[in-house]
C-alpha cells in the first residue's frame, strides 16, 4: 500500500504541490489526470525521492517517512519499495534486453550474474519479451521498450510501481501492448500509481482516478465516479473538455 499525507513542494518560491493527500492500495491501479503542469509528475518524483519534497509523510507498506527528516537510509528504503516506468523508457541503449533487466539486481541486490538472468527471463516471460533477451533498445518497438522497462522495475520487487505517462509516445496499437501488460502487474497484487494525460487510458485501466490541478486533489473516485458522475464544478468542466462526446450526467 501507498498513502501519502500532505506533501508539499515549491521551486523558486512558487509552490507546485500544496498538501497532496491519498492512499493506494494492494493490486489497486490509481491514474493521476489533470491539466498539464498541475504538479503530477513532481508529485510522482517527489514519491520516489528523485525530488524531496518540502514536508509531508510517505508510507508504503510498512515503511513511513517524514520527507523533511528523512536520512540517507530512510531513503534508500523508500526507493528499494517503489518502481519507475519513464515515458521515454530509459533504456541503456548499449545493453540487450536481458542486460538491461538484470543490471539494476547485480549492482542493487547484488545478485550473481546468473542469479539476475534467471529473475530477469522470468519478468521478461511475464510481459511477453523472452524472444527478445539478444536484441537492444534500438532494434525493437516503443511499446516493447516500455515492456522491458516494467520488467525492469518488477524485477527489483517493488511494492509499488510508479508510471510517468507509459503510453504517450506510443501509437494506439502499442498503448494497448502497455496496457494490458501494468493489467498483469497489477493482477500480481502490485499497486500501480499512473500520471496520465490519456483519459481513455486511465477510464479503462484504473480502478481510481485521481483529478489535480494547480498542486492539489480536485476529487478522487471510480472512474464512473469521476469520468459520469463528478461532483466537483472543477471536475465536470474539465472531463466535459477533454471528452465532450462521452460526457454525461
């Protein structure tokens, strides 16, 4: 499980997050949606600590952190529980698949280098791409790229995986490769929390919805909830403008 309490964050004095409260649950898949630049990104990286967020409390599973005091170690436990899918994959382009997967156990876990194989062919079976171990990034799909990077990530165990808009770069046909992929991550028990601009996407995927906009959650609910049945004014406007010909009350 991941709840966060209250997170806050501001660059330069402009506060972009402004107490940022939720929780996600075992095998739950959660998408972010929101106008562009409302803080969903920051947020997720202010989850997986690529930026420390100003105060609040993060809590997967049994690990709780307050983000102001959090030492060295505090991190590091943080980091070793959650996983992240970038939207531009973030592949080592000079490595196979196989090596892409297995080189985060050998330096994190220090596996041996057979020990990493074995559980990487494993992730990899699991997100279709054992026929592709030799291969590197430049030789395969972008949404078989983003299939290796989520086996990358569940390779290290995490108890929650964290997206960074997976499916933008991809066209429909290999968005749909994606999705049912974090379909089976999610089928594992894992949590999945999304940023997303793809509202189909997150009304298909997601068993809740999360609508921020400028640092704060507007509502959060079933996608019926808040794609048919939004309570919030903020909300019915922006799911009216986004989906006009699906929108209705």
């Amino acid at each position: 499980m991941l709840e966060i309490k209250d997170i806050k964050k501001a660059f330069d004095g402009k506060e972009i997050l402004k107490g940022i409260s939720f929780k996600v649950h075992d095998g739950e898949i959660a998408a972010l949606i929101g106008p562009s630049g409302t803080g969903k990104t920051t947020l997720l990286r202010c989850i997986n600590f690529l930026e420390r967020a100003d105060s609040g409390n993060i809590t997967i599973d049994d690990i709780s952190v307050d983000v102001k005091q959090a030492k060295k170690k505090d991190i590091l436990e943080i980091c070793r529980h959650s996983g992240m899918v970038f939207q531009s994959y973030n592949l080592f382009r000079n490595k196979t698949v196989l090596e892409n997967v297995a080189e985060g156990l050998i330096v994190v876990k220090k596996k041996t280098g057979k020990e990493a194989e074995e559980i990487a062919k494993r992730e990899l079976d699991k997100v279709g791409m054992l026929n592709h171990l030799s291969q590197y990034p430049s030789q395969i799909s972008g949404g078989q790229q983003q299939r290796v990077s989520i086996a990358r990530a569940m390779a290290m165990e995490p108890s929650i995986l964290l997206m960074d808009e997976p499916t933008s770069a991809l066209d429909p046909e290999l968005s749909k490769e994606v999705l049912a992929t974090i379909r089976k991550v999610a089928e594992q028990g894992v949590p999945v929390l999304i940023v997303t601009h793809e509202i189909d996407f997150a009304r298909e995927v997601s068993h809740k919805v999360i609508f921020m906009e400028n640092g704060l959650v507007v509502e959060e609910g079933t996608p019926r909830e808040i794609f048919l049945e939004p309570k919030e004014e903020r909300t019915k406007q922006f799911i009216a403008k986004i989906s006009p010909a699906d929108y209705q009350i």
